[in-house]
C-alpha cells in the first residue's frame, strides 16, 4: 500500500499489483513528478515475489488526460533546454521500462485517455477499456503535433486512413471505436471493467512466468525484423528461456503426453506441480 496522497499509488492483492495514476483533480495528468514516481513504483514491484501482472488505471473520471500542460510544459521549459530534456527522459524512461517489464502489464482505461496517454498505454502488454472512456490526441488543438511517441502508437496500432483522422482532428472517440481500431483489446461496461481486468490477470498469472516475459518481449521485437531474422530470434528466445526454466517446458510437456492432465490448447498446465 502506498500514501493515498502520492502522485502514483498501489496496492498488492492476489498477485495482482493495482496502480493508480493518482491526480484526479487534473484528470491525472502527468507531471514530472509523477513520471519521476512511477519508475520508484516499477522498480518497488518488479521482482516482488508476490507480484505476477501489473495492472495501470486511473483514479476518478480519467485514466491519463496525457501530459500537464502547466507543470510539464509551462514551468518546464522556461528552465531552459537541460530541464525539457530532463523531463522527457523521466516519462519516456518509465514508459520504455514499461514496454519491457519483468510482470504482464494491463491497462485498465477507466475513463479519459488523451495525448501523452497513448504512451503508457502502448507500454502495457494488453488494454481494456470502459465503452464510457474517452480517447483522443489532442495535441492538435492546441498547437502541436502528436509527439512523445504518439504518433508513432497510433500508426502501429490502427490502420493509417484512421491514424490520419485520429491526429489531424483532435475527435473524441469512446471505447468502443477504440476496441474497433484497435487501440485496445476490448472495451466493456465501466460497472464491468475491473472484473473482465481481473479475470484477464487471472489467466496471465496461471502462465509459466519465463514463457510470459519471453513471449510478450518476441511480439514487440520481431515486429520489424524479416521473417528470417524474426525466425532465427526465436529460436534464440526459446534457448535463452529454456536456460532460465527448462524444467518448466518439461513439466508441461510431462503433464500433456504422460500425466494427460491438460489440452495446451485448451489452457495451461498445473504451475503447481512443478517442482
């Protein structure tokens, strides 16, 4: 448990970590620091014991209103170069940490995701959305383009005649039309969301950990390699993780052809029998 008046709070139940932007008064709007908050609370839970899926949302009304046009922009850059620079370093840098954590991430988007939003959100593994949440890259309507990475989160998410609505007009689309150009995976009644996110983290925690960490960084990296680069990859992934739990494939293998206690295709085998 954290103070429930920090910048990013949480709480461990389950094996399941719940962290919360905490700036509902801002629509949780990230400050640097909040960004400087969120890497002690990555770092606080990334190896914990107790921790097998991270899941981020919002308190209050809004999930991200994106970055905080005062204290990010304003008072940042009438520091000077090396102070703008600084605070992009700390929200890239627990983005990117984001992208390549050690536990499956959900975002969990309760409510208003706008502009700098999409990062966090393309950081976590997987997303559902409350049909009631906004979406929008708003940078347009004040004078900018869609940076921090933005933009690039849209065209890898979406199709290009969607990403070229989604940016040049600032539009508020719902979560809906954000599960049907995927932005998320799906998108559920707000009285539903976290139930369906702890159903999903549910099913994460019951994969073999190694197999997760693996699986979830060979779907960012062979994006854009070639299929032979993409194929050699892999194979160097599965060696690498057979040399951190090798007898974990054994297990499930066991548990299939000789125990015939599961269908792979059907779901996971037992974590607990193995030794």
């Amino acid at each position: 448990m954290t103070d429930a008046n920090d910048t990013v709070t949480f709480r461990v139940e389950n094996r399941i970590a719940w962290v919360k932007f905490n700036r509902p008064e801002k629509r949780n709007c990230m400050s640097p620091t909040l960004n400087r908050r969120m890497m002690e609370v990555l770092d606080a839970l990334e190896f914990r014991d107790d921790v097998g899926v991270l899941v981020l949302t919002g308190e209050g009304s809004a999930w991200s209103a994106g970055m905080d046009l005062k204290e990010y922009f304003r008072e940042t850059e009438a520091k000077g170069l090396g102070a703008t620079r600084q605070a992009q370093r700390e929200s890239y840098g627990w983005w990117r940490r984001l992208r390549w954590y050690q536990k499956p991430t959900i975002a969990m988007v309760n409510g208003w995701c706008f502009g700098g939003g999409y990062g966090p959100l393309y950081s976590c593994d997987l997303a559902i959305a409350a049909d009631e949440a906004q979406f929008a890259l708003s940078e347009i309507n004040w004078g900018i383009l869609p940076g921090g990475g933005a933009t690039k989160v849209v065209v890898d998410l979406i199709p290009m005649r969607d990403a070229m609505y989604h940016a040049m007009t600032g539009e508020l689309i719902d979560g809906q039309k954000a599960a049907a150009w995927r932005l998320v995976n799906e998108s559920v009644p707000l009285e539903r969301l976290e139930a369906r996110v702890r159903e999903l983290a549910e099913v994460l925690l019951k994969k073999n950990p190694v197999a997760l960490k693996a699986t979830k960084d060979a779907v960012r990296r062979v994006k854009e390699m070639t299929y032979d680069n993409a194929e050699d990859f892999l194979v160097r992934a599965q060696e690498a993780a057979n040399s951190f739990d090798n007898d974990g494939r054994k297990e499930g293998i066991k548990q299939f052809i000789d125990d015939k206690t599961y269908k792979p295709g059907l779901g996971a085998y037992d974590l607990a029998k193995q030794s």
